[in-house]
C-alpha cells in the first residue's frame, strides 16, 4: 500500500507552481528530478453567524529519477514511486507531476465537498439553537518529503516521510523506505536479499542493534521503555540498502508505543553475511565495495 489514501471526504489539496531541479550524487548515480509543492488553501464559512477561517496546508516533495540504466528502467522505478506516495492506480500511467497534478486536483475537490457539508451542518445545529461540534470545519495539514539516501550505479534508495493532520489530537507520522535495482527498475525487497530462512539471524540482529543503540543490557529493559513484541519481531519490508548496511524503520505501534515514534535500525552486511543471496548482483556489487572501502582504508 501507499503512503496515501484516496480520502473523498477528508482531505483537500491546493494546486501550486512546480519548480524542477537535478540532483545526482555522482557520475554513475541516478540522475533525480523533484517535484515540490508548497501551498496553503482558506476556506472562509462566511455564510455562518460564528465565522470559521478553516485552512489546508500542504508541502510535498517527490523525487524520481530521470535518467537511469535507460529510460524503461526510469519509468518503472518512477511508476512504484507514484503508487508507493498517492496509493491511486489511475495514476500509474502518467508522469510523477502529472500524476502529483491529478492527485492534487482530485483531493481538492473532495476538500471543498467536505466543507461544504459541514457548513450545512453547521447550520442545522444552529437554526436548532445548539452549537456545532468544533470538527465539522477544522483545519488540516499533509507534508510529504522524499529525498534519495543512497545513489549508485547498482541500488537507489529513498525515504518518504508523511505527516497527515486531518483535526485529530495531533498529526499522523509515516515514514516508508524504498530501494530499487538501477539495473532493472525492480524494487527490492527482503527476498532478494536474504536466502531462506533468514528471518531468525536478521530478527537477532536487528534487536542486538536497537539494545547497543539504546545501552540496553537485557530485553526485559526494552519492554519498559516501550518496545513490544520482540519475541515476535519480523524484518520488515520497510528497509533501505546503502554502502555497508540494510536499515529497517518501524512506525509508531509497531515494535512499541507511540512516544517512541518511527524506530529506525541499522545492521551491517557483514552481521549478516552468511543469510544474504550469493545470487543477487546489487547486493553483492555492496559487498564488494565495502570490501575494497575498507581495503583502502587500511592501505592510509
């Protein structure tokens, strides 16, 4: 699923000018592009006895790549990259600002829907001499940030961070990570790292990093700080691949309580080299530049 979903009676939208720029990190790297979009949208109910100033604020930035192993390539990891940000399938065959345009279009419609319902309503309580409930018009808040956190000439890998706040006690987080074969479009995912019967080494791994991160002696200290279901605990598809490690992220409620926020976790390929895929090319081109990394680091 995406990190959206289509609301069509929740969340409004604005259109907004769009400003293109390049970013690479190096000659073989990903050619991106970004897409960003900064716009607040009023909506005054002044047909109302008690005025309501009701807003939508919205800050997005999509990053795709450009230009890549060749332009298919380009379109297929740009294609995930719109479903995993809008969740909408009539998107997928249009551009990223195409379909960020549509998408944004659609939501605003549904915004002004909304209101306009909710001044109707207001209106019924106070004909009736009652006073409305303080979420019929409410203002709301959607940030949408991706940014590349590692670019090579074999694995792209980005985060997509999102805070919704629809009029509920405070904005909802949700952060994705999101790698991707430069080679062949393919998004990759734990399969493709891992051999059979990997989940055991990696589930060790990952609460040995959280307990050395957090100075945790025992996994009896990590239930009382919050975490939960670690007897349980599943590697997650959630996860980037950079230079030297594969870092999972867990959302609010899933490995612990809400006051520890997205738990971010970092394992070394080298922790769990005997479980990796001897037939995956991109992670073993990792592997090999880790090595030589670490050869020439030792030649200084």
């Amino acid at each position: 699923m995406g990190c959206f979903s289509s609301r069509k009676s929740c969340v409004a939208l604005a259109f907004a000018a769009a400003a293109f720029f390049i970013t690479s990190c190096g000659d073989k790297s990903v050619s991106l592009e970004t897409y960003s979009v900064n716009k607040v949208m009023h909506v005054v109910a002044s047909d109302i006895p008690d005025t309501a100033d009701t807003y939508f604020n919205i800050k997005l930035t999509l990053v795709y790549p450009e230009k890549a192993a060749s332009d298919s390539v380009a379109k297929k990891i740009s294609t995930n990259i719109v479903w995993e940000a809008f969740d909408d399938t009539t998107l997928l065959k249009l551009s990223p600002k195409e379909a960020t345009d549509v998408f944004l279009a659609s939501q605003m419609n549904a915004y002004k829907e909304e209101i306009s319902f909710a001044r109707q309503r207001r209106k019924d309580f106070l004909k009736n001499g009652e006073v409305p409930p303080a979420f019929l018009l409410h203002n709301a808040e959607l940030e949408l940030n991706t940014y590349p956190v590692y670019n090579s000439e074999n694995i792209l890998s980005l985060q997509m961070e999102r805070s919704l706040y629809d009029g509920g006690a405070h904005p909802i987080p949700f952060v994705k990570l999101l790698s991707y074969d430069v080679k062949t479009g393919e998004r990759i995912l734990l399969e493709d790292v891992f051999g059979e019967g990997y989940e055991p080494k990696v589930r060790d791994e990952i609460v040995a990093a959280i307990m050395q991160e957090k100075g945790f002696e025992a996994e009896e200290q990590m239930l009382r700080a919050g975490y939960f279901g670690l007897g349980t605990l599943e590697p997650t598809q959630n996860f980037y691949l950079k230079e030297d490690s594969i870092v999972f992220l867990y959302n609010p409620y899933e490995i612990g309580t809400s006051s520890l926020g997205c738990v971010q976790v970092s394992v070394a390929l080298n922790a769990v080299s005997n479980v990796l895929r001897a037939d995956n090319k991109s992670v073993a081109a990792l592997i090999k530049t880790q090595a030589k990394e670490k050869k020439e680091q030792n030649w200084k």
